[in-house]
C-alpha cells in the first residue's frame, strides 16, 4: 500500500507498535514481514505465513478483521491504493529469507496454465541456484477471498496475477536479475524490488 505523506510516520509506528504483533499473534499465524520499496509503485509491501490457507478463513482471523482496534481502523482507512492477496505457495526451491525481495507479476492469461506452471518450477529451481539467491516461490491467489478491507479497488488485475517471490541477500544482484532474460517474457508484466525493514516470529510473542 501507499500512505498519504502527512500519515506516513503514524502509520509506520501503527504497523510497528501495534498491527505485525497482533497480526502474528491470531491462532495460525506463524510470521510477519514488513519491506519498503526500491522502485515499486507501492510503497510498503507486507507478508504474512500461516500454517495452513484454512487460517484465513477460519473464526479467529473473521474476529481478528470484525474487531479492529481504533488505532488500526484510522490507519488502514488512511492506506492509499491497497492490494490485498490470500494465496497459496503452490511451488518453492531453496530456503531462508533475505534482506532484499523481488516480487514479479505473472499473467495467467497469457499462456496455458500448465504451461506456464512447468515454466515457472524450471525457472525457480534455476533461480534458488543463483549466487546471492536464497530461495524463491510461486503465490497463486484465491481471487474470491483477495478483497481490499478500505480504499482498495476490487477490481484491480494485481488482485489476481499470480506471483513470484525472489528472496536474496544482495540487493544489487537481485536488480539485475530483475532485469535479465529470466523475466523477459511478456507475461512477467512487473518486476518490483523490496528491502525487508523488519519480521516477526510467533515464537517471538511475550
């Protein structure tokens, strides 16, 4: 999401002080990860992992969203241009998180989607054994369920473009990958970059 400049600190103390904890601290949620763009049209970009996709359509996730403290219900309202997604990891290669996330966005559309599947677990295994690469994934939204909670646009195709997550400890070599032949393709519509500001662990939670 963006914020609007004169929200930003309040809204960055919010998600600081009080949104990531909570967030994490709801029966299925296992980690947070909050990042702030290099060249993205978003400005913050945020993660969550659950133990199972059913989490986020079970009760305690409903009443978490159904009772929104204060604080939280003035700051999301102030978010400008959200995008909201619930998907699943449906392939991954490598493993670890790094300081420096590339997010690409896949259209589905544009070719047959077994296809782009075989495409796509090739080029994250060639991807996890690139230097300074740690890992990357495959995140298929559940369209019905990936809904803007305030000011986002239903309609907005990112809402259902699936996505690559490029985890790397280089942001330079990460930069260019973003630029290579990998990502060429015209289905590969955009190719954002991220550095990680913080994370939190449910192990973490006093």
């Amino acid at each position: 999401m963006n914020v609007a400049p004169d929200h930003d600190e309040e809204f960055n103390d919010w998600y600081d002080r009080e949104h990531l904890e909570e967030r994490v601290s709801i029966p299925g949620f296992l980690n947070a990860r909050r990042y702030q763009s290099r060249d993205a049209k978003r400005r913050y970009f945020a993660t969550y992992t659950t133990e199972n996709f059913e989490t986020l359509t079970g009760p305690a996730y409903k009443a978490a969203l159904a009772n929104q403290t204060p604080w939280s219900l003035t700051n999301i309202d102030r978010q400008v241009d959200p995008l909201r997604i619930l998907g699943r990891v449906e392939m991954c290669a490598g493993a670890g998180r790094g300081a420096a996330l590339g997010v690409v966005r896949i259209d589905f559309n544009a070719m047959g989607q077994d296809m782009l599947r075989t495409e796509v677990a090739d080029l994250l295994q060639t991807l996890a054994r690139t230097r300074h690469v740690l890992g990357a994934s495959l995140i298929v939204p559940d369209v019905q369920l990936s809904i803007p909670i305030a000011n986002g646009k239903p309609d907005d195709p990112d809402h259902s473009q699936w996505l690559i997550l490029v985890e790397s400890s280089s942001e330079s070599v990460l930069q260019k990958l973003l630029r290579s032949p990998s990502f060429a393709a015209a289905h590969y519509t955009r190719k954002e970059q991220y550095a990680l500001l913080w994370d939190l662990g449910k192990d973490e939670l006093n």
